[in-house]
C-alpha cells in the first residue's frame, strides 16, 4: 500500500461489535459522569467516552448509546456538567450506569445556579453548552462549548479497564 495506490475501502465492510468491544476494553479510560437539568428533575449517566477535541474555543464530546434512557434528557438538554470521577467513587460509576433507577435518590450533590448538578469529591468538573449532536451509528455524538470548570485536590482519576476499576500505578 502507498499513498498514491490506498487499499480500497468497502464502505460495507465493518468489525463485529464484539470484536470491536474486546479491544476497546483493554484501552483504558477516565471515567465521568454527565449530568443536567431537566423539567422533572436531575438526570445523568456514567461515561467513559469523554474527549478533549479543541483548545480554542474548548470543546469537548462524549458519546451517549442510541438505546440509553439518557439518550432522551440529552436530546434536549442545552447544556451538561461533565463530572471527572475520582478514585474511591466507583460507586457513582455503578449508580449512574443502572438502567431504570433514580441515579440521584439519596444523592448528595449540589446543583449550579444555571440548574445543571455538580457531584462532590469528583477530580474535576466542566459546565458545557451543547452545540452539536450528531448521530453516529447506533449513538449520538454530543459536542459541548466548555463555558466553566473547577479542579480540586482529590486523589488520582477514576479508571476503567475491562469492566473493572484499576487503580494507577505512581
């Protein structure tokens, strides 16, 4: 193969999604949890598929499964908190991946004066503007303008590697 003569692509050709999903957990990710307002109440979900894409403006996207109960809140939702978990919070990862529960009963958590709710003890956290959300295959890709964010001193990032939570090594 060079780059005058590429292999030719079968846009019909695709990995299994099995296959794909074998490699992809053993490709560790940060975890966090996205979270916003909406007319009923506080929703949001456990995510690993959160991405920096640009410096300036600073944007940054996160993926959502077609069949997810969060697919709905995010369709209009105009802006999320993006919540970077911290080691130790494994539990807010499970609570926020459970179909069908009420992720905040019991909560304790605090909520921004735009609406969106902030969870303590997190590494980090970004208040966004959605500005796009674009559907990519059997998910939507969400792109948000980050407008705020806070850093804190909490212990090492939240990891997630093969369907378990792996601490990092010094």
């Amino acid at each position: 193969m060079t780059a005058e003569n590429p292999l030719p692509v079968d846009r019909q050709d695709s990995l299994g999604s099995e296959e794909f999903k074998a490699v992809f957990r053993r490709h560790p990710a940060g975890v966090a949890v996205v979270t916003c307002a909406t007319p009923t109440g506080p929703a949001g979900f456990t995510a690993t598929s959160v991405i920096s894409v640009a410096a300036n403006p600073a944007i940054l996207a996160f993926s959502v499964s077609a069949g997810s109960t969060s697919r709905r809140v995010l369709d209009t939702a105009p802006s999320v908190v993006v919540n970077f978990l911290a080691v130790g919070q494994e539990d807010l990862a499970r609570r926020f991946a459970v179909r069908g529960a009420d992720r905040f009963a019991g909560l304790d958590y605090c909520s921004l004066t735009s609406g969106e709710p902030v969870l303590p003890g997190t590494t980090a956290w970004i208040r966004g503007i959605v500005e796009q959300r674009v559907p990519v295959g059997d998910s939507l890709l969400i792109t948000v303008r980050a407008v705020l964010a806070h850093t804190s001193d909490a212990s090492e990032p939240l990891v997630y590697l093969d369907r378990a939570f792996p601490r990092l090594l010094p």
